[in-house]
C-alpha cells in the first residue's frame, strides 16, 4: 500500500511540475511570437496597427497615434526602410509579465546600415486581448543569463 501511495504522489507531483513548465514554456512562445509579429508589423510603418496589435503605453509619446507618426516620420527622414530581426528570445516574470529581447539592425532603403546591430528588451503584459508590449529600453536583460555561481561562505 504504501508503494502504492508513494508512486501516485510521485506522479501527481510530476504531472504538476510537467504542468507548470508547459505554462512557462507557452507564455515564453506567446512572448517570443508577439515579438516576432511586433517587428513585422513595425516594418509596415503603419502606426495604428502597432498600436492595435502591439503596444499597450498610452502615457508615452510612443504610445500615441501622433507620437508613433512622429517616430516613423523621423526614421524615413534618415532614409529607413525596416528593421532586420536576428533573433528574440522570451522570459516569462509572473503568467501575466514578461521579457521579450530583440537582437535587430535598421536599415536604409538603398541597404546601408542606420542603425547598427543592437538588443532591446521589451516588458510585456497578458491583457484580455493578448500580450502586449508596455515598455521599452536597451538591454540585454539579466533573466537570460545563466545563474551566477554562489559566493563562498565567510569564515
């Protein structure tokens, strides 16, 4: 009986922890796809889509129909084209926060570099109609490293 109750409570317990790294795991794909889809929409310039369907910062300039504009208007001054993505990786914080990383280089419309090759990390939040992004600044982000090794006891 007790081999019994041990490997039932084994295996309760690891279909839970299986559990909880499937919804880890989906949260860092819903993330990592939402940063994928923000770069294509992004490369269309169209201002209201990437604030329908990617940016929830209504108290930024960014955040903003007139703002985003802006930001775009200045970029295809510069002689932007798109944005070319090498990579994005996701880090779920809590089931309803996030990181997403954006490895990416712009580009001018004859194919020269504007802006060299760089990382930004976005905060992202799960609302009712998807993740979004909330904020944004340089990174990379510490939650992708590896941990850092324990410091050795004092004597």
């Amino acid at each position: 009986m007790k081999a019994i109750v041990g490997v039932a409570l084994g295996t309760v317990l690891g279909l839970a922890m299986g559990a909880a790294a499937l919804a880890q795991g989906g949260g860092v794909a819903e993330i990592e796809a939402k940063m994928k889809e923000y770069i294509t929409i992004w490369n269309t310039h169209d201002a209201a889509q990437v604030l329908a369907r990617v940016y929830r910062m209504p108290d930024t300039a960014m955040g903003t129909p007139a703002g985003l504009q802006k930001n775009f208007d200045d970029l295809k001054a510069q002689g932007y084209d798109h944005s070319q993505l090498y990579g994005v990786r996701g880090c779920l914080l809590t089931p309803e926060t996030g990181l997403g990383e954006m490895d990416f280089t712009r580009l001018k419309t004859d194919g020269s570099v504007l802006q060299a090759r760089r990382t930004s990390v976005y905060q992202l939040k799960k609302f009712p109609d998807g993740w979004r992004i909330t904020s944004f600044g340089a990174g990379p982000v510490n939650c992708f490293a590896a941990p850092a090794a324990a410091p050795a006891k004092a004597n």
